[in-house]
C-alpha cells in the first residue's frame, strides 16, 4: 500500500489538521486520495451517505480529498459514555458499550481484523492512503495491544512522520522522548519530523532544527506557522476555543462533561459580532444574549450535573424571562418535561426516568437502537420563512410533544420535527449542524440583534468558504514544509519494499 502515518508527540499536537492538509495536496495533484484513521475516540462524528457513524475528523479529511466518506476511513469509533465506557462504534454501527479494560481484553484480535479489512477496501479504489495515528504512540501502558499508531503503520507497511507542537513548550524533550521510546523496528519508520504551531521568526530556529536532525539522524520537513481562523472543525474537547468580543452578541454555550458534536458551535466563530463563551458553572454563565444547550453522549448523567451546579434553574429563570434558548439533540431532550430509559440505554440503569428541565412541553424515550442520517429540508413556512436547511441525525432517544406545539422544521419530504416556541425565543432540534445553515443561522441572530436593538446583519457564508480554506491549508504546508520530500518518503519505501 501506498501511504503515510501521521503520528504525533501528544494529543492535539496538529495530526488532524495536518493529515488534512496533505490530503487535499494530493487531491490538487490529481491523485485519487483517502484518509484513514483505525480506530478515534471522540464523541464529534460525522454521518456517512449510507447514514454510518464515523470520526468527524475522517469525514473532514474526506471532503478535503474530494471524496465521498466511508465507514473504511474509520473502522472503530468510540465514543465515550462514562469516565470507564465508551460505546464501541465498529463499521459505522454500534457494536457494543465496554469498559477501557473490557476493550482491551475482548476486542484486540477483531480491531485488527476491521482495520486489515478496511485497508483492503481503501485499496481497492485509492492511489494514496493518508493514515492519522492518536495521542502519543509510545503510551507504555497500552503499547502492547494498542490499534492506531505503529500497529496500524506495521500492517499497512508505511513510513511515518512525527509532529510536535513547538506552542505548548517542551518540543525537543517530547520529540526525543518518543523516538527514545520506540522499538528499532518502530524508530525505522520515522522518516521525517514537523514542528508544528511556530510562532516568530522562524530563522531563530534555525539551530534547533540542526540539533534535531543531528541527535535523531531524521530530517526536519517543515517548521509550520500557527494558523489562525483556519475554520476546519477540531476532533476533541481539546481543540474547543472561546471568542469574546467588547460588544455584540453574546451567547453562552452551556457545555455538559459528555459533550458531543461540539462542531454545531463552529460557524458562530466566524461571525464577527458574535462572542462565543463555553460554560460549565453557573458562577460563569452571567447575563448572555442567548444559550445553546449541545448534544452530549449521555444525557441523563449530564442533566444531573446542570442540576447539582444550579443550571437547571437558572435556564428555567432564563427562559421565564424571555431568553433565547436553542437545545441541539442531547440539549433537546433536557428541554423536555421528562426522559424515559426503559433499556438503560442512555444510563445503563433500566427503567431510570429523569425530570427534564419543563422549559417544552415534551417527553423523550430512549430506544435501543440509534437513529443516524442525513436529512434535509426547510424551517417550518409557518414561522414565516421556508429557508433549506440540511444537516444529520444522531441520537438515541425519540422525543414526543405532550401538547400542541409549533415544529421547527419540516425534513425529509415534510416530516415535522423539533420545537418553535415563546415566538422563536425557545428552540429545539435533532438536527445536527442546523447554525451551518449559513441562512438559518443569519435569521436566528438577526431575531437576538433586533431584541437586544443592535442593527441586523447580511449571512456570512461560512458554506461558500470552507472548499477554499482546504486549498488554503494545503498551499500553507507546502509552502513550509519540504513537499516534494514528504511524497518521496511515501514513494521510496514502497519501491524499496516492493523491491525485496
């Protein structure tokens, strides 16, 4: 196979950012280019064609290589339910919920066989295999039965290039301390290194690079400049920012401890009037213009925790008061009056039911089986406009109105879904990336700037931008980075080893 790894010294170093940049650098030379990563722990997902639950960040790197996204660029997604259980996504559909210790023990044997089987299906269609390990891949702890860094590099047979993040301080000692980690065997792959995140001039690291090259005898590819506004959705909390503004709009994200889909929150950043806090205590929430409640992976456990930090009734002061509240799958359900697990699919614990927060009439109860799809269709006509929206699915519990209400949204040929109350002010929805409606997300602010009497603006078409910031991030690696180097470690260690 022809391919490369991207392996990082930590977590949130660049690997994603930076597997999508050379993803869409081969996709401008007309290679026919598919990102791959084994195995993601993240609760930010993204919904295939074929409606088939897979890393967002695999999804991302697909669009940036021009290409439609398939369960074969992440095979095993899971996504964390509890501090101990994670939900084991495998192909694209839920396989089991195990504990870290479970997943080890009970999983290994068959995570090889996915990926194995998923190389073969990339290979079937793709010149160019762009592979993203995670974290670091020398955790000594779990080296020995570990599916995304250098076992997946061993069964593809790929070269490997590392990057450290020279922002958060201490980039050599982290680059020579996972090369002095690794196996000979695993050190052999590592063909070059990028320093990522350089803020300065760069020639004052000029010294560093040739230090670095002379203790490991491997190359410095690229010391890459931090990019700022790059607009491409981040894979964990990690990669969640703030953005606060002296004036306009101010909007609290309530973020629960199980977050999920985060990237509902991203097109708010390009708004230049809109500040974005995210909050988890009720000491920070102050007096916003307007509250999103995010999706969560686990609902019930993180309305517990609003409960015990006092959220649950200031959102309800909030909403008595005329707020704007928007609640987005997971924060949906805690707007409800009730949520019913008879299956404990949602808790673990069966028949657990769990007083929402009353702020819509409505109940939600979860079901064994997730619903995941894409959908499309418009705002309700009803509430005065009929704008498209499209967006997706991913949830686990069915939430029915105990009285007569206003939908939000007519999808799919005109299904009614979500709520639309307190004229607008009160919000609530399945669909995930609805604010990504460039449209949509112009109306509902405008409704808060005429409320707060600040002007109403035109939509920023975040939409028409986005294909033009993956050639932008492609043209910044190989302006910094040795590119013609990069492809030739891919293309001498295949000929090398088709060689022998």
């Amino acid at each position: 196979m022809k391919g490369i790894i991207v392996l990082g010294t930590a977590s949130d170093v660049g690997k994603s950012l930076i597997a999508t940049a050379i993803c869409r650098a081969y996709a401008n030379e007309s290679i026919r280019v598919a990102p791959f990563k084994s195995q993601n722990m993240s609760n930010n997902s993204y919904v295939t064609i074929d409606g088939k639950e897979i890393g967002r960040a695999q999804g991302i790197q697909a669009e940036a290589a021009r290409t439609e996204a398939t369960v074969w660029m992440n095979p095993i997604l899971l996504k964390p339910r509890s501090d101990q259980d994670a939900e084991v996504i495998l192909f694209g559909e839920v396989a089991n919920t195990l504990s870290g210790k479970a997943y080890r023990e009970t999983f290994y044997e068959r995570g090889l066989e996915a990926i194995s089987f998923a190389f073969g299906k990339l290979g079937e269609e793709y010149e160019m295999i762009v592979m993203e390990g995670a974290g670091s891949p020398v955790e000594i702890n779990l080296k020995d039965r570990e599916l995304v860094n250098m076992k997946v590099a061993e069964i593809a047979d790929v070269p490997a290039v590392l990057v450290a993040d020279i922002d958060r301080g201490g980039v050599f000692a982290s680059i020579i301390g996972t090369l002095e980690l690794m196996s000979p065997e695993e050190k052999a792959r590592v063909k070059g290194l990028i320093i990522n995140k350089f803020r300065g001039d760069r020639s004052l690291f000029e010294d560093g690079i040739k230090w670095l090259e002379s203790r490991t005898g491997i190359p410095v590819l690229g010391v890459l400049p931090f990019l700022e506004n790059h607009m491409i959705d981040g894979e964990d909390s990690l990669s969640i920012p703030s953005r606060k503004h002296s004036s306009g709009l101010d909007i609290a994200v309530i973020k629960p401890p199980y977050i999920s889909n985060y990237t509902d929150i991203e097109p708010f950043y390009l708004e230049e009037d809109v500040s974005v806090r995210w909050v988890s205590s009720l000491e920070d929430i102050g007096v916003p213009d307007a509250v999103i409640l995010p999706g969560t992976k686990s609902t019930i456990k993180d309305l517990q925790y609003f409960k015990s930090a006092g959220i649950d009734s200031w959102l309800r002061d909030y909403a008595d008061k005329g707020g704007f509240i928007a609640g987005l799958c997971g924060g949906y359900q805690m707007l409800g009056e009730k949520l019913i697990d008879p299956f404990g699919s949602d808790t673990g614990a069966v028949s657990s039911v769990e007083e929402g927060l009353g702020i819509i009439p409505a109940e939600t109860t979860f079901a064994r089986v997730k619903t995941t799809s894409r959908a499309e269709g418009v705002i309700h006509p009803l509430l005065g406009t009929a704008l498209s929206v499209a967006g997706y699915e991913i949830h686990l519990g069915e939430t029915e109105m105990t009285s007569v209400h206003q939908p939000l949204l007519l999808l799919d040929g005109g299904r009614a879904e979500g709520f639309y109350g307190s004229d607008g002010r009160v919000i609530g929805t399945y669909l995930h990336h609805l604010f990504h409606n460039d449209e949509w997300r112009n109306h509902w602010l405008n409704s808060i700037r005429s409320a707060k009497g600040l002007p109403v603006q035109d939509p920023v078409y975040i939409s028409r931008q986005k294909d033009q910031k993956y050639d932008e991030l492609a043209s910044h690696l190989v302006k910094h980075l040795d590119w013609k180097k990069l492809k030739e470690i891919s293309e001498q260690w295949r000929s090398r080893h088709e060689m022998v």
